[in-house]
C-alpha cells in the first residue's frame, strides 16, 4: 500500500513541474472580480492543481481557467490535452488499484475455500 501512495505522489509531484512550466505566469490570480485558486505560480500551488484533478472534484474549474487564459497565446489546446490526459491517466491508475485490491480479494477467497475442501474431505 505504502508503494502505491509513494507511486501517486511522485506522479503527482512530475505532473505539477510539468503543470509549472506550461502555465507560469499565464493564468493571473484573479479575474473578472473572481480568485483563481490555481493559478499554477509554483510547485506547491500546482500540485494540488494536479490533485484536484486527480481526486476529480471540480476539475473542469480548472480546464475552462487554463483554456480561458491561454487562447490569447494559441496555446488553449496544449493546455487542454494536458489536463485531460492527466485526468484520463490518474482515473486509469485508480481503476487499476481497485482492480487489483479486488483480485487479491478474489483470489485469497478462493484460496480459503479450496483449503477449507481439502481439509473437510481428511475428516
């Protein structure tokens, strides 16, 4: 379990550097009256950027803000394929978590009730 945590968070931690260079500077920390919570100024802000969409809560928020903020530069679709292949991606490795934490389940029940078989026949 521990791995996967490790796993997750390195992943993260690359995919917010990645987020850093492509956004710098792009995305202002305010517009139109309203506060962009992640606006992708560092490492620390973007990568609870990167878990948001991660995590899947509200990360269109996101999109529309990095689409919004980088069509003056030609750029809105870079942005866009980078966060929704982030999101595809971390939705992917989470299905495989439960994929396997499942499977382990499977086979250790299958395991018992093979055991429990053999050993009711040597009574």
């Amino acid at each position: 379990m521990l791995n996967l945590i490790l796993f997750v968070f390195l992943l993260t931690f690359l995919a917010s550097i990645f987020a850093s260079q492509l956004f710098r500077g792009e995305i202002p920390e305010e517009s139109g009256g309203e506060t962009i919570r992640v606006p992708f100024f560092d490492i620390y802000n973007s990568f609870l950027g990167m878990y948001q969409i991660f995590s899947s809560e509200d990360w269109t928020s996101i999109l529309y803000n990095v689409t919004e903020h980088q069509k003056p530069f030609g750029t809105a679709w870079i942005g866009a394929s980078f966060c929704i292949m982030w999101f595809i991606f971390a939705n992917c490795e989470y299905n495989i978590d439960i994929h396997s934490k499942t499977a382990d389940s499977l086979f250790t029940s299958h395991r018992l009730e093979h055991v429990y078989r053999c050993h009711s026949r040597e009574l």
